[in-house]
C-alpha cells in the first residue's frame, strides 16, 4: 500500500518555475504546507536571485512524514529554474532526495525540444521531447496578475511539466464568479490534464495584485494547502503527518471473500462538483447517472483499454520509471517470454518470480522499476512498475492501474477500509486483464483512478481523484467462491 510521501514532496515547489512576467524579489518568500486540520506538513520557499545572464527561480520544499511503525521521513525537493535577459526559460535542474536517496532531473530548452537527463540510483535515462508553441514554465502564475476575467473568463495554455517530464494542458478559471471573498482574494480552480485525462486540481487563491497567496490541492482525503506566510511560521517545528492513516476511506461494511471474488457495484458522487472521468478497465466498467457515477467490477465487467496497433506498441515501449530494455530485466523476462505458453500464463509466472525481488516492505517514497530492483524494497507501486517493466521486457503490453482496494485486516491500525494502491493491467490473449504482484491476487475491490506508465504524475493523480470521490453506495450484485479467485 503506498505510504504516498513523494506526491507531497512532488506538489510543494507548487510555483513551479517562472515566466517574464515574474518581478524581482528582494528577499526569500515563505509558505507553510498543512492539512485541512490545520496540521502541519512541511514548508517550502521561493528565492529570485538575479545573475548577469538573466535570473534564477529557486523553489526549494521539505515535509516530514510518519506512520504507525515507521520510521520519521524527510523528504526534499529543490528545483532552479534558470532563465535570460528576456524573461526565457533556458533550462531547469530538479534534485529530490528521501534520506540518502538522490534523483535529478536536468532540462535544457533548446527551441521547441527539451533535451532532459533523469539520473536515478545509478540509471541515466535521456530523452528529447517536443514542446508546443507558446508553452509555460510556470504553472500560469505569471498570466495572473494582468488577467481581466471578465473579458477572458477562461485561461487555457500547455505547461511544462517536471514530474512527468512533458508536457501538459492547463486550464484555469473563476470560482463564484470571481468575486473576492471577506479578506479581498479571489478563488481560482487550475486543473492539469495528461490529453484529455484529468491529472491534478488545486483551488489558488490571489491577491488584488493576482500573485498566488495560497493553494489547495485535494489529498489524501482532505485538502492540504500551501500558503504564504513568513520565515517562522514556515520553519516552525511540527510533528511529522501521518499519510497513510488519513488516505484511509472506511469501508461501508465488512466484505466477504464471496463478495470480493464475485461483482461488486460502486456508486459515487463528486466533491465541489468536480466531476472527471473513471478509467475503464478489463474488470471495470464505468457508467454516469446523473451528477453520479457507477462503476461496476468482475473478472469481465469492463471493456478493457484501447487495443489498435499504436496504443499496444506505446504499452509496450521503454521509459524513465519502466526501462524494460534495461540488461538486468531483460535477462530476468527473457526465459519466460521464450516459453511455449500463453501470455497469460507468462504474466502469472513473472509475478510469481518477481515476489522474491521487493523482500523489504518500504511505503515511503515512489520509485522506477530499476530503482525497486536496486533498493530489494518497496510497496505497491513498486511492485506493479517492477511487474510493469517486466512483462514489457517479455513483449507484453502493460500498463500500471492506480486507485482504490479493500483490506479487512488491519493495516497501520486500521481495518475495514479502502486505501491507495498500484497494479498492472497487461493485455493477454487478446484481452486487457489486471495482475497484482504486492498482493499477489486481483479481486473486484481494485477501483481504479488512473492509467499510465507507472510515473509519478499518474500516481499522484489517483490520490487526488480518490479525495474528490463522495462515497455513495457499494452493493453486492453477484458472488462466487473466493477459491475460484486469481
């Protein structure tokens, strides 16, 4: 089950960069990162400092996290986005680090392409990718301060993305008309979309002047916000937040082994009425109703994912979090993709080989394929991208599933409830069907949020979406011995 720590750490730079349009700062600002309770997290800080090229945007965040067990965890981010004279983003240097653990991200801007460098406990990944016209660094913060919503009452741009090293599609509009509320700022809504896939939404909050005094994000069940302040209450000692006990959602009752194997059928509505689309899977098949939406799962409820020839071969290639041209997990697929079985089969025998490579349970932070294999730890998502990568390396298109399964037994002190989680759909014999190395069986509770390659952004996405999700009903439609289960 992921503990999640590094989605916080990925939405504290929440800045993200800067444009032209960004003013001189004499000094360091400060903000304080807390839970709706008003429970401390961690801060983070921005510091503009001009260099006789240009100007350097310096967004640096740091939270402390801890659950039932575990040990205290410090995670860290900086990231130094470099620009020119006329206000261009020339390049951006990304460095996170959990512990000892260290990955970088160097982007160079050269026209429309940016060349970037992952560098990962001891994996170098380049690529180059294209970017569209007009594209943002900056999240849209700097179209904020000049932008007259009644003549324009919709922002829409790409931005650049550092987490998923691509780009994204932004948009950015009024909440209640954009009237001010009792202290004088104006609400915003910014949601981020992987093409027509929503990925992330934050409620912002600006100042007369249009600069963003605080922001909202929906996580880990409620809303954690990063709000400016000053240097002391930004460094002000806390007790470290405990993630996976507040991600927890409590199941509406105790469910059967009978029920679990057989179909089971959700109904949900949407916070803030901030409705978005559920992925259908092989096993779930999704439905609206109104302001609701139902999602029903079995072993052949759902209508799987595309299957035309582009979207296999894009399941099936290399990437940063799933190197499965890497020697080490070609050599472990290799034997089994050579077998004379079916592809099913295949995907069976390499989860099963693959339970021994991840030994250490660890729920902190999220890491590659290569990374888990390297570390002999990890939680669920570890694990689906280490299967992910796996059954790629063997030829068989995969994709990595993150949302929502029920535990019964107790899980850092809880029992009974839904919580985050990672696994892998594969398309087998035709069809796209779900595989789960971390609990070693798929049953009809897999709720899923999000599909993607096992990044971080995806990842993160599924957290959000989960907190946006009003449980309304969960109802047995049909049973079957849990001993048929797979």
């Amino acid at each position: 089950m992921k503990r999640s720590a590094f989605y916080l750490l990925a939405m504290a730079p929440l800045l993200g960069g800067a444009q032209a349009a960004t003013p001189a700062a004499p000094e360091t600002s400060w903000y304080a990162i807390a839970a709706e309770n008003g429970e401390r997290i961690g801060y983070a800080s921005r510091e503009i400092v001009d260099t006789p090229e240009g100007r350097q945007v310096i967004d640096y965040s740091q939270v402390r996290v801890r659950d039932p067990g575990d040990p205290t965890r410090r995670i860290s981010e900086r990231s130094v986005t470099r620009l020119d004279r006329s206000g261009r983003v020339v390049s951006i240097s990304d460095s996170s680090r959990m512990g000892l653990i260290e990955s970088t991200i160097e982007v160079r801007i050269a026209g429309d392409v940016a060349e970037i460098v992952r560098v990962a406990h001891r994996d170098r990944r380049t690529l180059r990718v294209p970017l569209p016209p007009g594209i943002r660094f900056d999240g849209g913060e700097g179209l904020l301060p000049g932008w007259d919503m009644r003549a324009i009452p919709r922002l829409e741009f790409f931005n650049f993305n550092i987490v998923s090293m691509a780009p994204e599609r932004v948009v950015i509009v009024p909440l209640n008309g954009g009237a001010p509320d009792a202290e004088g700022h104006v609400p915003v809504l910014r949601t981020r979309y992987d093409g027509t896939e929503l990925r992330a939404v934050a409620r912002l909050l600006l100042d007369r002047q249009g600069r963003i005094v605080t922001i909202a994000q929906p996580m880990f069940g409620n809303y954690v916000s990063t709000r400016l302040t000053d240097r002391a209450t930004a460094l002000r000692p806390h007790q470290p937040y405990q993630v996976m006990t507040n991600a927890m959602v409590r199941a509406p009752y105790r469910v059967p082994d009978e029920s679990i194997f057989g179909h089971l059928r959700f109904r949900f509505s949407f916070r803030d009425n901030l409705q978005f689309p559920l992925p259908e899977t092989g096993e779930q098949r999704v439905r609206t109703e109104g302001d609701q939406v139902v999602v029903d799962i079995c072993q052949t409820c759902g209508p799987g994912l595309a299957t035309d020839a582009a979207s296999l071969a894009d399941a099936r290639r290399p990437t940063a979090w799933l190197q499965s041209d890497h020697p080490r997990l070609q050599a472990f697929a290799m034997p089994v993709a050579r077998l004379q079985v079916s592809e099913t089969r295949k995907m069976e025998m390499l989860r099963s080989r693959a339970v021994p490579l991840i030994p250490r349970v660890d729920y902190a932070g999220h890491f590659s394929a290569l990374e888990a294999l390297n570390r002999r730890a990890g939680d669920c998502t570890e694990s689906a991208v280490l299967l992910a990568a796996l059954g790629r390396a063997a030829g068989i298109p995969t994709r990595v599933v993150s949302g929502l399964t029920y535990s019964r037994v107790p899980i850092l002190g809880t029992a009974n409830s839904f919580m985050p989680h990672s696994w892998v759909v594969a398309y087998v014999d035709g069809r796209w069907k779900s595989f789960d190395l971390a609990l070693e069986r798929f049953d009809s509770s897999h709720i899923a949020l999000t599909v993607g390659d096992g990044d971080a952004r995806s990842i993160m996405a599924a957290s959000q979406l989960a907190s946006l999700l009003a449980w309304e009903a969960m109802v047995e439609v049909r049973r079957r011995p849990a001993a048929t289960g797979s």
